[in-house]
C-alpha cells in the first residue's frame, strides 16, 4: 500500500495523483465505513465528535442494529446525519405478491373456500421494514348457469324468452386480526329452448381493493383469503350449474409493497 500526501493536503491511498481530498484505489478490497447500533433515526447517539459538541452534518456509520419500537426504527444499512436524524443512504424496498391458480375453483352456494395463495392456505408476510405498506387485492367471480326460461303453464312458467341472473358472494381478506371484504357479483344469461340461442355463464368480473397498513419491522402478519358465494337465485338446480367461478381466467392475488415511514 502506498500514501502520497502533497502540500494541498490531498490523500491518495494506492496513488500517487489523487483526484480530491482522499482518493483510494484498490482492485479487490473496499471502505469499510465506522460499524454502529443505532437506536433510532432521531438518536445521535452513539456517534459522538471528538472535538465536542454535536457531530458534523455529512457524518456517515454503518448501522448494524434492527428495532422495532414502531417509530423512528432502523435497519442495518448506511446512514448519514443531516443535523437533526439519520437519513438512510439505500432505498427501502419490498414487495410480496401471493397468487392463486387459474381455471380450477368452483363455489357452491353457502360454502366457504379458502383460496390457496403461493399453494398455501395461510400465508406469512414479515416486514423488513417499519412504516406504511400498501396491500392490494384482485379477485374476480363469474356466475353458473341461469335457470332457462319456462314457457309451459301459466301456473309454472315465467316472463319472456330470456333470463339474466345475478350471482352475488364476498371475498374476505384476514390480514393479521382484520377482515376486509369485497363484494362481488356476475350475470349470467339463458334463453327458451325454442328461441335456439347461445347461453352465457363464468361471464366474470374483476374487483379491487387496496387497504393501507402499519407494520414494525420483523412483524409476522399471518393472512388468508376466502369466498363464500350467496344463494343463486334464478339460477340451475343442478348441483354442477348453480356453481360459481373463481380464478376462472388469471389468478386471485394478494400483492404487498412498502411505501415509506
């Protein structure tokens, strides 16, 4: 290793023509920056200035420490005071999304499915950071098949030729210990036999919510997510056609990201 030190007070580290007041040169190693545990981005402590007083704006450590109070936290990472807190020097990111599968769940009226995410029943969210995070759902629900209009008797038939059915359920999402839910519905069509047209069912429709929550850093947030679709009226009889469509097209997902302190 080799210092060159010239009358400007340039300091060139593995070079004799530094660039700025310290230049460092090196093929295979780096900087290692002053390693602290923060307690806090509003902390000083434990940086101290060896002259007294408060240190510099500009200073910069390494934290090494994780809390988890709730306010103020910090992650292992740089930092650099600005005269009042920390400011970290690296991006906070991070993002989950959790999916279903497409084209194979069928709802029977009164019953509640769970809807695997990720191949999972529940799923486990730990933040890696404190603050606020975003939490959008997507689902979508398409109805069976409507009941065919009857044309017999006027004691057992009913109006017109065609018969428009509205499904109705509800999605819930349990993250942690709330529930937040979203309705949905679709139509499905029939006609009279004679008329010969085509009938329409699994017409699905898209919803979605997105809630806000606060998490501290290294919370666990177990969350599920479950359908339960209403009485079909005016649909088929059958077994088979008064069951709804969930994921019939793309997936259900559940997708989380961090937005900041």
């Amino acid at each position: 290793m080799s210092i060159s030190n010239q009358l400007n007070a340039q300091v060139g580290i593995n070079t004799t023509t530094p660039n700025g007041i310290l230049d460092i040169n090196s093929t295979n190693m780096g900087v290692v920056l002053p390693r602290l545990a923060l307690t806090s981005t509003i902390v000083m402590a434990p940086a101290t200035n060896p002259q007294g007083g408060n240190i510099p704006i500009g200073t910069v450590v390494f934290n090494t420490s994780t809390t988890t109070t709730g306010t103020n936290d910090v992650v292992p990472g740089m930092y650099s005071w600005d005269g009042t807190q920390w400011r970290p020097q690296f991006p906070k990111r991070q993002y989950g999304l959790y999916e279903s599968t497409t084209g194979s769940i069928r709802t029977t009226p009164g019953t509640t499915y769970t809807i695997q995410l990720n191949g999972n029943n529940s799923n486990t969210f730990t933040a890696k950071y404190t603050g606020q995070y975003k939490v959008k759902i997507r689902v979508d629900f398409g109805g069976g098949d409507a009941r065919v209009p009857n044309e017999g008797t006027s004691s057992t038939r009913s109006d017109g030729d065609l018969n428009i059915a509205n499904a109705t359920g509800t999605y819930t999402l349990n993250f942690g210990a709330t529930n937040y839910t979203i309705p949905v519905n679709s139509y499905s069509t029939a006609y009279q036999a004679s008329i010969g047209a085509t009938n329409y069912f699994a017409i699905w429709q898209e919803f979605t919510a997105t809630e806000y929550v606060s998490l501290t850093a290294n919370q666990n947030v177990s969350f599920t997510l479950t359908f339960v679709q209403d009485t079909a009226e005016e649909f088929s009889t059958s077994s088979s056609g008064r069951r709804g469509y969930v994921a019939y097209d793309i997936p259900c997902y559940v997708e989380i990201s961090f937005l900041g302190e």
